[in-house]
C-alpha cells in the first residue's frame, strides 16, 4: 500500500511542479515521470539534511521540493546543450 501512495504522491507532485515552474516542464507525462524520480530526490535530500516528511502533506511537499528541483536542473542541462 505504501507504494500505491509514493505512485500518487509523485505523479501529484509531478503536477505541482510543472504548474509552479511554469513554461519550463516537459509536458503533462514527461512532469508526472519527473514528479515520480523528484519524489526520490526530495526524500533523500531532506534524509540526508535530517528532515523527514510528517502525514501526507509532508510527503507531497518533499516530494514537489524534489520535482522542482530536478525539473531546474533538466531545464539548465537542456538550455546548456541545446
């Protein structure tokens, strides 16, 4: 069941990330695979600074930070190459 919850989490996050960066996500399917691996990110960045997520809406907030993060990231590699 928890890994029913991460899917969800991560596609939601997926979401609010593309919606917060606004013009700089990789469409609805390329922002909900992002959100899934952002997920990872986030948990493990906030793991390794000491801070875990707390209920549902901790998750989603990790889990966003992480999608956002990464989709910054992607967005510079790709203005980088491109």
């Amino acid at each position: 069941m928890d890994f029913f919850w991460f899917i969800l989490i991560g596609l939601a996050a997926g979401w609010f990330a593309g919606r917060i960066t606004k013009g700089g996500g990789f469409g609805l399917l390329g922002d909900l695979v992002i959100g899934l691996i952002g997920a990872l990110l986030g948990g493990f960045l906030f793991s390794e600074m000491g801070v875990g997520p707390s209920g549902l809406a901790g998750a989603l907030i990790t889990a966003t930070a992480g999608a956002i993060l990464l989709l910054l990231l992607l967005n510079l590699i790709k203005k980088t190459v491109l």
